[in-house]
C-alpha cells in the first residue's frame, strides 16, 4: 500500500512510500520516509484532494470550508450566500410554484405566471375532491380534505378576482 506524506506547512504531498500496512509506517516512519519528521510531516493512506489539518489530524475539507476558506463560490447552491465567514441558507418559501434565487439580493422571488398558480389550485382541487369521493365512496367522511378543498376554493376565487382585474 501506499502512504502519502504530507508537508504540514503547504499541505503537499512530498513522498509517496509503499508499505505492507499502514501501521508499520506509524510505529516507523524513519524506516519507510529516512527524512521524516514528526513535526514537519503527517502520514495518511487516503490522498486527499483538498485536505485540512485540524487537531493533528489530516482530512478533506467539507464543501463549507472549501467555501469559506477556499472562496469556491462556485460550490454555493441555490438560497446559499457567505456573509461575515459564514454560509447563510434560506430556503424557499414553500408557497412558490417557481422559485428563483436572486444570488445579487439574496432573496428568493416567484416567478409562477398568476395562471400557472391558478392552474396549479385547479389542479389541487380537483385532485382532493377526487380523493374525498373515494373517501365518501367508502362509506366514511373526511372532514380535514373537506376544509383543505374550501380554503383552495378560497384561494381560486382570489386569484380569479385579480386576473379579472388586471384584464378588466
């Protein structure tokens, strides 16, 4: 196998020695690496690609710490921002069909048409009516779809109002 000997100070590979087990070259090093030097280098059977030394420990670094210490913005995902050395998350407010990140306002906007949300409570209610007559169907009630039908019915009539006036 393959140990990878670490520069603490740049983090660089700088030797690469074949051993039979990794515990060898711990109980070892000199006998694996003439010119190691416990203060200078760290030993690890894994190759890191982006590797951080923490308590004398070496380990690859999260996707956080490759965007705030690294700068890779490019990592951030959508409602991600870094203010003050930390990763800010903001999720989308559920009630959006369409959510878009603005990365410059740091804010999510709708960007569903008024028709595709009215289209979308169709949908909905057409879907749970659906499901209340199999309910009924079957001999029971189900008081909690009746009241989720009502408020989307509520909330179509709204949408309803605002379209007639906007083509009023």
């Amino acid at each position: 196998m393959i140990v990878y000997v670490y520069d603490i100070k740049t983090l660089q590979i700088i030797a690469k020695p074949h051993v039979k087990e990794y515990d060898l070259f711990r109980e070892k090093p000199n006998d694996f690496y003439p010119t190691w030097n416990k203060e200078k280098h760290l030993g690890s059977s894994i190759m890191f690609q982006n590797p951080i030394i923490l308590d004398n420990q070496i380990r690859e670094k999260t996707r956080q710490e490759l965007i705030i210490i690294d700068e890779k913005l490019s990592l951030l995902q959508l409602g991600e921002y870094v203010e003050n050395g930390n990763l800010i998350k903001i999720e989308a407010p559920k009630e959006f069909l369409k959510p878009v990140w603005d990365k410059e306002l740091k804010a999510w906007y709708e960007s569903a048409t008024i028709e595709e949300y009215e289209e979308t409570l169709r949908r909905e209610i057409t879907n749970k009516t659906t499901d209340l007559l199999k309910v009924q169907a079957a001999g029971f009630g189900d008081d909690k779809l009746e009241s989720e039908i009502k408020e989307l019915r509520e909330k179509h009539k709204e949408i309803a109002h605002e379209l007639a006036l906007m083509e009023g």
